[in-house]
DNA sequence: GTTGAAAACGCGCCAGA
DNA sequence: TCTGGCGCGTTTTCAAC
C-alpha cells in the first residue's frame, strides 16, 4: 500500500471528479488496460479517502436558488469557546455551503446560496446577526459566475 | 412535462446530491415507493437540467492541495471586451475553481486551490499580475475549513 | 402511479500469467 | 500486478393493470 498517488491514480481521479457515471471498463480502454486494475484502484482510492464520495451536481439557479453571496465576517471577541459556538451555529444554517476561517481582513468567509435578494436578507436579519459579538460583516453578492467547480488541479500534483 | 419540482422530485435530488451511488431501489424504499416511477423521474430531472452531472467528490489535502485562497480583485479598465477576455484567461488556470463577478468591494472574487503558500504566490506571480488593467488584489488565505459542500438547500424551494 | 419479469449491463471474483 | 473470462446481482426496460 503505498502512501502515494502515481499517473494512472491520479489519471482515474481526474476522470471520476468530471464524471463519475464512468464505466470502469471505458476508464480502462482510455489508460489502455483492462478493468480489474481499475477497479482495484478505484476501490483503493476510496477506502484510503482520495474520493470522499460521489454526488450529483444540480442546477442551483434551475431549481431556483438563483443567488450566490459571499459573506466576510469579523468578530469582536475571540474566546476559544465562543469560536466553536459561532462556527458550530453558521455550520448548521442550510443556506450556508462553505465556512472558512481566513487571514486577511476578515476573520470568517461564509459562502451562501439562497433563492434570492429577499432570502439573503431573511438570513442576515433572523439567523446571522443574532449571533453575538458579531463585528464588520461585508457582502459580495455574485452577479454572475463565469466557473463553479470543485475539480481540483491534479496536473500540480504528478 | 410540468415545468415545477413536486416533493418527491426535491427529495430525490436531496439524496442524489448527498450520496449519487444511492440505487433507485433503495431510494424508492425510503420514500415508499417502487422502482420504476423513481427511475423515470431521475431520468427526467437529468434530461430536463436539474442534476448536471455526476462526481467524485476528492480530498483536496490528502491529494496535496492543502491551501484554499479567495483572491478579491478590482480592476482598473471596465472596457467590455477587456472584461470578457480576463474572465477567460482566469477561467482557463486550472487552479482556480471558481469566478465570480460581484457587487461590493471587488469586482471579482476568485477562489482557488493550490499545493501550498509557494504555489499560490507562483500564481500570483506568474499567472495573475501578468494580466492588465488589474488594480487591487487583496488575498483571504482559508486557515481552515469548517464546512465546505455544494449540497444547496432544497427545503427552501418546496 | 403499481407490479412483475425479462434482458442487458456492469461488478466482482478467480485462475493464470 | 495485470489479463481475461465467467457468474452473479443490479439496473433498466417493457409488459399489463
């Protein structure tokens, strides 16, 4: 079992991360091998965590979450205890799809999606300034979205 | 073909988005009812748009790309055809994952995922400065990552 | 919508190289 | 570790209700 990825790993988890309906027989015609390599390699790469899981990717603004924002949040007070709590909170908000702590001007960058302007502002009214020691808090509102992907660059890693 | 999402089809959406390997035998078990109409109504909401596509969702730091970074731009020139070649050239570097246009501060925020802080400032150097017209690049650099999905949250749209 | 059943397909196993 | 092939299970399709 060894600790590291070589072209062929990397070279099944670039074809999985763009469609992981991929038949292990048409991955393996296209490394030129057979299946059973493949698919050993497949099921390595998920016991040993390189794919977490596989999932579908919807059509947010189709379905009618037609807005994305961005949220950069300082607080004012930074007890341990009181980090966990605020973090604990924003992570269970639906609307909330990513929560990060940042360098930078801010202290946390959340990512929403939500249906629209009004739903952005139910959010920031009813759920995120109840929380206390709430400090700045800045929108970027995204008026379009020219790539949304979690395709990571595995080229970089060879 | 009606042009709206009934109950059933947001929960089958909701368990696609949440594990895509989920058989239509088993979800037409939890939702109490057979096969054959959950079949066609996934077949329906991949031909009508709703799911896009199916991935593997990978572990970006077990993999080697450890750092995440939002990048806030503002450009100097606003000419239309500038705007939509920048674009294009920030869409074609594949360690940016995502782009978007936003009202605020910026005028883009980008997100990206990279190897470490070198890869990063190699970005910004080598791929990032070289285009004009680029006025202030300020950089929230993720120390960690609480919560980060692309599951959206249906519950608001029923 | 439901049921049931048949056909096609892909998975997973195994022996062999 | 890869090859190739066979059997099992599932999916998918297609009847009829």
């Amino acid at each position: 079992m060894s600790n590291t990825l070589d072209k062929i790993d990397t070279q099944i988890l670039d074809i999985l991360q763009t469609d992981s309906n991929r038949t292990t027989k048409s991955i393996a015609t296209e490394l030129g091998m057979t299946t059973s390599p493949i698919f050993e390699r497949i099921k390595k790469l998920e016991k040993e965590g390189y794919i977490k899981k596989y999932v579908a990717v919807l059509d947010n603004k189709k379905i009618g979450l037609k807005l994305t924002v961005f949220i950069g949040i300082t607080l004012q007070g930074h007890t341990r205890s009181y980090l966990e709590k605020f973090v604990k909170e924003i992570n269970n908000f639906p609307e909330v799809v990513e929560c990060h702590r940042v360098s930078g001007n801010f202290d946390y960058l959340l990512k929403l999606v939500v249906e629209d302007i009004e739903a952005y502002e139910t959010f920031i009214i009813t759920k995120l300034t109840l929380l206390p020691y709430l400090g700045n808090v800045q929108s970027l509102i995204a008026l379009s979205t020219s790539k949304e992907t979690n395709k990571i660059d595995l080229s970089a890693v060879l």
